[in-house]
C-alpha cells in the first residue's frame, strides 16, 4: 500500500513536471498565435474601416496642372455636389481627376447629393 502511494505521488509529481514542460513549449506558441490574431483583427478593422470613409480626392479643389495638354477628365465639385467636366494639363495637378464620370461619380458617390424625384 504504501509502495502504491509513493508510485501515485512520483507519477503526480512527473505528470506536474510533464505539464509544465509541454506549457513551457506552448508558451511561445501561444504569445505568437495572440499576437497574429490581434494584427489581423487589427488590420482587418482599419481596412474596412478605410473602404466606409470617403475618398480626400473628392473633397479637395481641381488642378488643371502645370502642362498645356486637353486632357478631358472629370472632377468632383463639393459645391455643386456633382462630377464635372474640365481638362487636365497632362502633369502634376491633383486627384480630384477621374478620366471617366462614372468611377468619378462611383469614388465620391459619399458627398453626392441625393436626387429626389
């Protein structure tokens, strides 16, 4: 009986040591997968927090540019709340610059105002 007692204890006392090694090893483990859990929740968050923002572009004034080229593109004017026409120079300006109305009107469609019918 007593032998079977002392048994018990030395195999409580090395399942204890066992645990402990194997968390040990797990620790690390464990820090990594937390750590890359909350990155990706993180960007996650910030990315769809960026598609739910309206674009700077569309809120800034339009640039013809430095150059003299008759580029048509389109712009969004926040006064009049529209995509507008105009023509861009060919270089530098800014990115209130769509070259078709539609991906203008799709970038701010945010700051449009609605129509009512």
């Amino acid at each position: 009986l007593r032998g079977g007692i002392s048994g018990l204890l030395d195999s409580e006392a090395l399942r204890k040591l066992s645990c402990k090694s194997t968390a040990n090893k797990l620790k690390p483990t464990m820090q990594f997968i937390f750590i890359a859990t909350f990155v990706i929740l993180a960007c996650t968050v910030a990315d769809a927090k960026a598609k739910t923002r309206p674009p700077k572009n569309c809120t800034i004034e339009p640039d013809v540019g430095q150059c003299r080229a008759l580029h048509p593109r389109y712009f969004f004017n926040m006064t009049s709340r529209q995509c507008e026409f105009f023509y861009y120079g060919g270089c530098y300006g800014n990115t209130n610059r769509f070259m078709k109305k539609e991906r203008c009107e799709k970038e701010c469609k945010a700051y449009m105002q609605k129509k009512t019918t």
